[in-house]
C-alpha cells in the first residue's frame, strides 16, 4: 500500500481518522525503508513547526489556537521556544559506561544512557533504577523499577529478560519501551518482537512493533492495542507529545518527570486537551509557564513537594 503527502501529514499533525491512523501503520511495518522514510518525514516536519502552530487546545467551550512566531513578545518567545528547540537535553552528557553487572539509576529531572558488555542500549527515564542481574551463560537478564528504552542487540544463543513488578519481557534483539512505576504496567514495542507475560498470566503474549501490551498487576487483567509509538517514547527525545492530551494527564507525567505530587483545582479543567510538544529541558517551572501561555490556569508550591494548579480567572 502507498502512504501519500497529504495522509502523513495529517498523521504527524495528530488530526487523521482511525482509518488513517492505521493504514499509516500497516504501511511501515510493511517495511524498514517505509519506516525510515516515516522518521525522515517526522523530522522535517517538527523543524518546520518553528514557524506554524504551536498549539491547539479544546476545552468544554470550544477550540482555541494559539501561534507563536519568531521574533513575538520576547519574554513569551524565550519560554514558547523551549517547546521545539531540542538543545541541551537532561540527560548524561558522557559517554555511556560499559557495564556487565550493576546498578544503575536516573536522577530526577534527568535521564541516563548505558551500553551493556554485549552493546545493548537502556536509556533511563527520571526517577528510574535498574538492577543489571550477573549471566548465567544462557540469557541476560535485567530488573527495572521505572521506565526505560532498550535497544537490545540481538544474540539468539542468549536471550534479553526484562523483569518488572508485575511483568516479565522476552526478546532476542529488539527496541522497545517499558514503563513499570505502579500497578499499571506497559511495553510499547517499536522494532522486532517481543513476548511478555504478567505475573498472574499463565502464557505470555507476543506483541508486533506498533502494538502496546498493558497490565494491571492488581487486577491480572492485560490487553493489547495499536499505539502510535512517539507517544511513548516521546521523552527520550526530551520532550512530551501532546495529541488531545487532557492537562490531568499532562501534569501527572510531569509530575512522575520531576518527582513532585499535582494536584488539580476543578474537573473542566483537568478535561482541557492540548495539542503539541512540551520541552522537559528547561526544568519544571519552564514546562508550567509554557503551559500557562496557552492554558488559562495558574500554579503554586514550585520548589515544594506538591503543586497545585487551578484555572486562572
């Protein structure tokens, strides 16, 4: 099947059917050039967002847009550019370690890349810790509280065993997302296969790249869908993707980012979607203020345990 000019835009843009959605998929699972040309695609894309729209929010009273051009009020345009320039992300700016056995952990606000002995590549999200278990000779095994990215290299005499609290994942050589903070617990696979199994499950399940697994360790229920993948793997390029994310979810991933609790004033308010990329490079009170540009809401307690944000009157 052919993917055109005009459908890949609107996937990109966040505002194509579900019909569209997925034959943009199916499309570049039908090959790794049609994957390549689709990353290509993305970049070019986002550097073009520099001078287009920034934001698109809807709220219970209708859709608002917002366009932020260069060379704006300089105090907003100082904030607003943090949402695309990618220059400086928190992240270990050393090369990775090459590591056998350790552990290994992410700093608030910041993430972490290592490089295994067998070159495979984890990198951590904040707030996260790993535990790089000893070989046995016939796997590699690791244990992860939190999330991270693997790129696994692929060795079929030695299988890649990801353990979690509730979940455990398979793989020969892959890329994939896990996110394991609490009781509901995912993979995200972006390339090859991947086989997981929950804890209460007695088979595991076999993913395809597109496809998001997702367990409830309380429950034992699991399922799987198809995901756009940058939405979960959107903060390794130090940024979150907003696609008609309501702020509820948007402040709670900040939160989890920046390991403070939030708290929310008035249920309208949570239910306000945005559309965008947030910056997570600039700190939290940079990522709160750029929200504050586009969304009519206020916040206090920065440098405290908890925030609390409420609509602005």
């Amino acid at each position: 099947m052919d993917c055109n000019f005009d459908m890949l835009t609107k996937y990109l843009r966040g505002d194509a059917t579900q019909d569209e959605r997925l034959r943009v998929m199916e499309w570049v699972k039908e090959s790794d050039d049609n994957r390549k040309e689709l990353q290509a695609f993305r970049r070019i894309y986002d550097a073009l967002l520099i001078s287009d729209e920034a934001f698109t929010v809807r709220t219970h009273r209708g859709i608002r847009r917002l366009f932020v051009k260069i060379g704006a009020v300089a105090a907003a345009a100082a904030v607003v550019a943090g949402i695309f320039f990618m220059t400086g992300r928190n992240t270990d700016r050393q090369e990775p370690e090459i590591l056998a056995a350790a552990s290994i952990s992410a700093p608030l606000g910041y993430q972490t890349v290592t490089v295994l002995s067998d070159g495979t590549r984890i990198r951590l999200n904040s707030g996260s810790d790993m535990e790089i278990l000893p070989g046995n000779g016939t796997e590699r095994r690791v244990r992860l509280r939190g999330e991270a990215y693997f790129e696994v290299a692929h060795d079929e005499a030695r299988p890649f065993v990801l353990e979690t609290s509730g979940m455990e994942v398979k793989v020969l050589g892959t890329t994939f997302n896990v996110t394991a903070y609490d009781e509901i617990q995912s993979v995200v696979l972006v390339e090859g296969s991947v086989e997981v199994k929950g804890s209460a499950e007695e088979k595991s399940t076999r993913i395809e790249p597109s496809q998001k697994y997702e367990y409830n360790a309380l429950s034992g229920a699991s399922g799987v869908e198809v995901i756009d993948t940058e939405e979960y793997t959107d903060w390794t390029e130090g940024y979150i993707l907003l696609k008609d994310t309501p702020m509820s979810e948007i402040l709670e991933r900040l939160g989890n980012y920046f390991g403070v609790g939030m708290e929310i004033a008035g249920n309208d308010f949570a239910d306000v979607k945005v559309d965008g990329k947030l910056m997570l490079d600039g700190g939290l009170g940079t990522a709160l203020e750029t929200l504050s540009l586009i969304v009519p809401m206020q916040y206090e307690g920065l440098g405290s345990g908890t925030i609390t944000v409420e609509p602005r009157h």
